[in-house]
C-alpha cells in the first residue's frame, strides 16, 4: 500500500502532466519527489527571507531559484513551472526526507547560494 505521502506527489504529478503535457512525459519520479523533499527541508529559510507563511511565496527569490536549477540542471521555465506546481505539497510535506539525496545538493551548490547547512 502506497504512504499518504507518496500518493500526493502522484496526485500533483498527474496535476502537472494535464498542465504541462510537454514538461511530464519527461519527468523522473524520483525527480519529483526530491524536490518535494527540498522544499520542505529548506522551508524556513524560505520562510526567513518572505513573510512567514502557512502558504509558500508564490514565487521563488533568485537565489533559491537558481539553487533548484543549479541542483536538478534544469533551465528557469522548468524551476518555474516545477516551483508553481509542487510548492503547495513540499510546503506542507510530511512524508520525511532522504538525507543521503539532499545533503549532497547542499553541499555542492548551498554555500554558493548560501542556502542550506552553509547559511549564516
């Protein structure tokens, strides 16, 4: 039986594809379920830097944004479209998160975005 959680990220993958037909029929599900997994780790420094919210903002500041492209080698369209769709489920993610997949995209792109471990 699939975890509550796992059946949100198919239900927003299901959203995206009827959205986005051309960007899903690329997606990786594991893609996806990483940068849920992001989202929510990295929530309250989002938080720290737009007015504290139980909704995410509905766009993403420059250096979280260029974080996710830089981490996922997406281009800016694609974070675009990736941050409008999934942020509702990585603001309000409760299905844990898989530290062996995130703290390596910290570790090599948080400290020159100054996002993660590495933030001040």
């Amino acid at each position: 039986m699939a975890s509550v959680a796992t059946v949100s990220v198919i239900s927003a993958f299901t959203t995206l594809s009827k959205t986005f037909p051309g960007i899903a029929e690329k997606l990786d599900f594991n893609e996806v379920t990483l940068f849920v997994q992001l989202i929510a780790a990295l929530r309250p420094q989002i938080d720290d830097i737009c007015e504290p919210s139980n909704v995410p903002p509905p766009t993403l500041t420059r250096r979280f944004h260029e974080f996710f492209m830089a981490s996922f080698g997406w281009d800016d369209y694609k974070t675009k479209v990736f941050w409008m769709v999934f942020k509702e489920l990585g603001w309000r993610w409760d299905g844990g998160t898989d530290i062996r997949h995130i703290h390596p995209l910290l570790v090599q792109y948080g400290l020159k975005y100054e996002i993660g471990e590495f933030s001040l």
